[in-house]
C-alpha cells in the first residue's frame, strides 16, 4: 500500500476513534468508551484502522484508585498479523492473522532480562524453550521445557530462535486458559521484527520496555484489541 494511503487511514482512524477537531469538545478516553476493560486500573488498547490493516497504535492507561478518569501513560506504533485481524471467537489457525477481543496478560517473558522495575512475573527463555502450537498435543497452547514428545517441531516455536521479537514479551490470554484446537496458540505482545507479524501484536523495543515496567499484575491490566469501527470495532469489547 502507498504511504499515503496508510496516512488517511490512520488519520480517518483518529476520527472514528473520537479525537476531536480544534475548538471542539474534549473526547472520552478511549477505555471509557469500552464496553469492557477488564475490571482492572490498567489497560493497553491495540487499534487498528480495519481488519485487513497490518498497522496501528498500541496505547496504555492508567485510571485512578477512585475508578475515575482513564488517562493516556504512554503510546507507540504498532503492527499486527500479515493477514489482518479476526474475530477472536471465530479465528482459525494458521491465518496469520491477529484475534480481536478482551484478553488478560498472564505472565511475561524474554531472551534478555527483565527490565529494570518489572513487576510481572517474567520467565526466560532458555536452549530448550518451546511454544507448543501442535493441536494434537497435550500441550498446545503452552510454553514446554524441553519439547515434549507429542508436540511436532515443525509445529512448534523454539522461542530462543527469534532473537529481536522475544527479546521482551507479554503472553496475551487468547484461547489460553481452556484452549479450544484449532483456535490458535503462541500470541503475544512482543517486540518488532522486521514486519507484519504472524498473528500477534507487536511495538518496537524501546516501547515494550517501557510497558513492561509500567504494567503492574495488582492493577489487573488487559489487553484489548480491535479496529476502530464495524463489527470488531474495540469499543465492543
């Protein structure tokens, strides 16, 4: 797509969003104009202009202790599948294609240390850490040390191989906790490699630093993600 195009959109995606033109009234937050953000105090949003958009912008938030005002803490580009986004609920694997909906954060990960203030609980990747995506495994869906048997290589990420995405990462709850074959398996906020991603979300290094020492697990943070308007607009989850 031209350059320009991508500007349009993401300009048109601004205005969908609510940002208001000059001299106009000051927008909600986007969270509070969700229709869910998790229970939580913390929130990252993940936008993309329509489902086949390859790019958008992934913002966090904080809102108070009182339940008052979400307010913007940080924002960064971002990219998402090479074949668009899908309805979570509907999503099928193999589609290269990243799921919309309300997720939670269950744990972090990452080739290099933690960053310096993480608060997650933050695993590293090891010789022998895979992610196990074989849908007739026992473990698919699942971070596994070594590779157990019943999960093909071939149907597998050997985390460790993917030096700049997994540098840091956050494991997103998408078909996690009762996974459902065929679904899809291995989708994480993580950081940029050289393109679209394979399905999941990611922003540049410096970014998800950042994220990972601002994400606090007492302040329940989720991450949602969808377009800015039609039917997986991300103000319906």
């Amino acid at each position: 797509m031209r350059p320009g195009v991508v500007a349009v959109l993401v300009s048109a995606s601004l205005l969908v969003l609510g940002a208001a033109p000059a001299g106009g009234p000051v927008p909600r937050p986007l969270p509070a104009r969700m229709a869910d953000t998790g229970g939580g105090s913390q929130l990252i949003t993940a936008v993309a202009p329509e489902t086949g958009s390859t790019e958008g912008r992934v913002t966090w938030w904080d809102r108070g202790d009182d339940g008052g005002r979400w307010v913007e803490a940080g924002s960064a580009p971002a990219r998402f599948g090479a074949g668009g986004l899908a309805d979570g609920a509907t999503r099928e694997q193999g589609t290269n294609t990243t799921p919309t909906g309300l997720y939670d954060l269950p744990y972090a990960f990452g080739i290099r240390a933690a960053p310096r203030g993480t608060k997650y609980r933050y695993r590293p990747v090891r010789q022998d850490s895979w992610w196990c995506q074989d849908n007739a495994s026992r473990s698919y869906n699942r971070w596994t040390e070594p590779r157990p048997a019943d999960c093909r290589a071939t149907e597998a990420e050997h985390l460790i191989t993917y030096t700049a995405q997994y540098a840091h990462a956050l494991v997103v709850g998408f078909n996690y906790h009762r996974p459902v074959r065929g679904r899809g398996a291995g989708i994480f906020l993580h950081v940029d490699g050289r393109g679209a991603t394979a399905g999941c979300v990611s922003v540049p290094a410096q970014a998800m630093r950042r994220i990972l020492r601002w994400a606090d697990p007492a302040a329940r943070p989720h991450l949602a993600i969808g377009t800015s308007g039609g039917a997986t607009a991300i103000t319906r989850y």
